[in-house]
C-alpha cells in the first residue's frame, strides 16, 4: 500500500495493479487487476484506462468483473474516454460501470470527454424481461483539464483527460467513506450502491435537467455528498 498526503482524499492508501506496460494492455490484464484489487479489500477501483467501442451494442467482457466487485461492496469508477462527443471506451461504457466524464475549470464540459447511449439487447446478468435495455454515460463528471499528476523520476506534469477526472471521483468515494460511518454500517452491494448514489444525486447539475451525455448527472460535490450522509445518520 502506498500512503498519500495530498489530493482529493489525502489520508488514502493506494492499492496499485500494474495492468498496462505503459502504452497498452489486454483485456486479460485489466480483469486480473480488477481480481486482485477484490482481493485486497479495497474500498474503490479507479480504472483510468479504457479502448474505443464504436457502436451502440456494448461488449459484457466487464460485466461479471464489475458485478463482483459491486457485490463485494467495491464501486468500480471508470474513465469514459478521449474522443469527444458521441464516444464512449470499455469498460467505462459498461452498464454497471461509475463512468467519469471531464470538465474544465469553468465547469465546462471538456471537448474531448466522451458521453453517448447504449443498448443491451442480450446479456446473461440481466433479467431477459428488462430487454432491450437503453441506457446513458457517463454517470458524473469531474474536474479532468489541466491537471497537475506525478510522473516518474518525482516528478510533475499537467495533463488533460477523463483519466484525470477518474480519480477526482474515486478520491471522493474515499472521501466520503472515511467522513462517515457507511465503511462499518453498511456492506455488500448495498454499500456500493449507497456511496455512488450520495455522489450522483448530490452533483453540480451543469446541462440539461437530468442525466445527460456531456456531464452525466453533473459534476460531483462531495462536501454536500458527505453533507446528505450526514444527514441521513451515517
């Protein structure tokens, strides 16, 4: 575990699974990370990875991993990808996916955060009465333009990306655990579950009323997350 002492959860402790070798990886890579990270208890999985899925049928290569992380209590936050509107990467498109678009520091919608609709017309882990099933990403947006992040040899460097808003949101799910009592109070999939909806139904709505594909719900919020937390007794 690596202890960190600065961003968005500082007292945060870090789990990391190398899955890539810096420019690419396999699918088999990314799924054994996501089984160590299980594994290992962690609290939150922040995958800001991803590869362009066009159309609008998405592939369930994620769904199971996902689904067990989810059971486990573990929400898993994804980067929804760099190819702007009417785009979406795997598996930030994954329906059980907490996709992260990117906004700048106007709260603008970054040009080239990705948002778009999917369809699930067959799927193992869904009830075939439910199908076809039509459904939005991202779920939220954060901060992911001209962000200050390490690089080796202790070094810094700006970058812009929803790889960057990711771990805006995984940081805030910490956060949020470690402000409240929900760790020991609740568990499971209820857990999961409870942490992503304080999240999402606490954001900064920026575009049209509801869910949308530029900013999902809005731009998360965590003091008032924590805030709502608080106020239902966690």
């Amino acid at each position: 575990m690596i202890k960190l002492n600065f961003g968005v959860a500082p007292e945060a402790e870090i789990a990391a699974a190398l899955v890539l070798n810096g420019t690419s990886g396999t699918d088999a890579q990314i799924l054994a990370g996501i089984e160590w990270a299980i594994q290992q208890q962690v609290d939150v999985i922040s995958m800001s990875l991803g590869g362009l899925t066009l159309g609008w049928e998405v592939p369930d290569s994620y769904t199971e991993a996902i689904l067990t992380a989810l059971m486990a209590g573990i929400p898993v936050v994804t980067a929804i990808g760099n190819e702007g509107n009417q785009t979406t990467g795997t598996p930030g498109n994954d329906y059980l996916a907490f996709s992260v678009g990117a906004t700048d520091y106007r709260d603008r919608s970054a040009g080239f955060s990705g948002g778009r609709a999917h369809i699930i017309t067959n799927s193992p882990y869904i009830n075939p009465e439910n199908l076809p099933l039509v459904y939005s990403k991202p779920e939220v947006s954060a901060p992911g333009v001209a962000i200050n992040s390490s690089i080796p040899e202790n070094k810094w460097a700006v970058f812009n990306g929803t790889s960057m808003a990711t771990p805006h949101v995984a940081g805030a799910l910490a956060l949020l655990l470690s402000a409240t009592n929900i760790r020991d109070a609740v568990s499971g999939p209820e857990k999961a579950f409870l942490v992503q909806d304080l999240i999402t139904g606490t954001v900064e709505e920026l575009g049209e009323s509801g869910k949308d594909h530029r900013y999902g719900f809005g731009r998360i919020d965590v003091l008032r997350a924590i805030g709502l937390a608080k106020t239902r007794g966690y």
